[in-house]
C-alpha cells in the first residue's frame, strides 16, 4: 500500500536557521531592555538617597553652623551605614574611589543621626570612574583642607569654585554616559579658567554632570563652606 505525503510542507534548514537567529535577536534585546531598567533604578536611588544627605547635610550646618565632626586628615567619609569592606581589611566599610577610599565614620553618622532616623548605603555597585581604571561605589561627603603654602590650586585641596576654595563637596558615580546628575548644584569644569580643579556652578546650557565618558557619569554636589 502506498504511503502518502503530507500536505504540510517542514521547514527547511534554512527557515530553522532564520527562526534561531530571530529568537536569537529577540532574547538579546529582551536582556538589553532590562539590563537598562535595572540600571536606570539603581541610578535613581544613587540620585535620591545622595540628594536625601545632601539637604540633611545642609540642615545640619544651618543648625550648628557646621558639617559633623570627621577626621580631617581622611578627605572624607561614606554616607550611609552598611558598605562592605572593599579595602583595608579592618572591618569598616568603605565607599567612594576604589584607590582612595573612604570609610564609614561613627561620629560623623551619629551626628547626622540625629535629623534622619536611618543612613543607608546609597548604592553597593562598584560603578567604572570616568576616564579612568578604577571604580566607585556610593556616595561620599568629602572635605580636603586647602593648604594656602602650595603654589597650584590644584595642590591646595578642594576645588576652587566660582573662584573661591571650596573643599567640602558630595560625590557619586552613575552607570551609563551623559546621564542626568538630577541634582541643580552640580557643578561644571570651569573651562574658561583653566578646567579641573577650578569649577563653577554656571553650567553651560544643556549640561547636567560634572564629567562623562561613554560608561559613566561623575557628579559632584556643592557644598558651601561652613
């Protein structure tokens, strides 16, 4: 007895190889899409939890007319409780610049403990520094003594903001190039005067970090001396 045919023809090795490519297209701008929704979220709480310490750091010193007490000698301290120990091995976390970390700072939390009722960690993602090898995690508060003897204001410490030393700023890295810093006193490089580490807080039109490469974004927050 002879056997029939189907009428319904297979797919040919070809069309197999076409269905596998676009599927193939398909998962990878799937991965794409969320791999940018989780960035983008964790951008956003990077921007809200360090604008968050930079009012309660404000309202601190428009109380007592100073920033809390931290080690001078340090450039700075985290904000937020809670960042693993990258760095030293003595236990205390540390945040900011892989190669020049920061720590966590008891006094200086405690201080700020009391306007807020908790610190947290402002992100745990080391994120790649701009133009650079290294990488960032959270947000740090920073303070650099300008030391008048040095000849270069580059070697005074801080910045020089608008003309006037400035040493005490906030910090934080987003992922992604050109992001949007979503804070208004983000400051620019001061081009006209001779660029880093002289900046301004007129940022040219449509400007809205402090510098960029296509991987990340560094934003730094003014904040005015006490």
């Amino acid at each position: 007895m002879r056997r029939h045919r189907s009428s319904t023809p297979g797919f040919t090795i070809v069309e197999i190889i076409v269905v596998i490519a676009i599927l193939g297209v398909l998962a990878a701008v799937t991965i794409a899409s969320y791999s940018n929704i989780k960035r983008n979220t964790r951008n956003v709480r990077t921007i809200s939890t360090a604008t968050a310490y930079e009012r309660a750091l404000m309202t601190y010193l428009n109380k007592n007319n100073s920033y809390p007490a931290m080690d001078p000698n340090a450039g700075g301290v985290c904000l937020g409780i809670g960042y693993k120990d990258r760095v030293g091995g003595d236990g205390i976390g540390d945040c900011g610049e892989t190669a020049w970390p920061l720590k966590e700072d008891t006094i200086f939390n405690d201080s700020l403990k009391q306007l807020v009722s908790s610190l947290p960690i402002v992100n745990d993602t080391e994120v790649k520094m701009p133009y650079q090898s290294t990488t960032f995690v959270g947000a740090a508060f920073h303070y650099f003594p300008p030391d008048p003897t040095e000849p270069l204001p580059e070697d005074q410490g801080g910045f020089i903001v608008d003309g006037v030393s400035s040493p005490y700023y906030i910090m934080y890295v987003l992922e992604g190039g050109n992001q949007d810093c979503g804070n208004g006193n983000i400051l620019a490089t001061d081009d006209a005067n001779g660029g880093w580490p002289r900046m301004t807080r007129k940022r040219p039109s449509g400007q809205h970090w402090t510098y960029s490469d296509n991987k990340a974004t560094a934003c730094v927050i003014y904040m005015p001396n006490p």
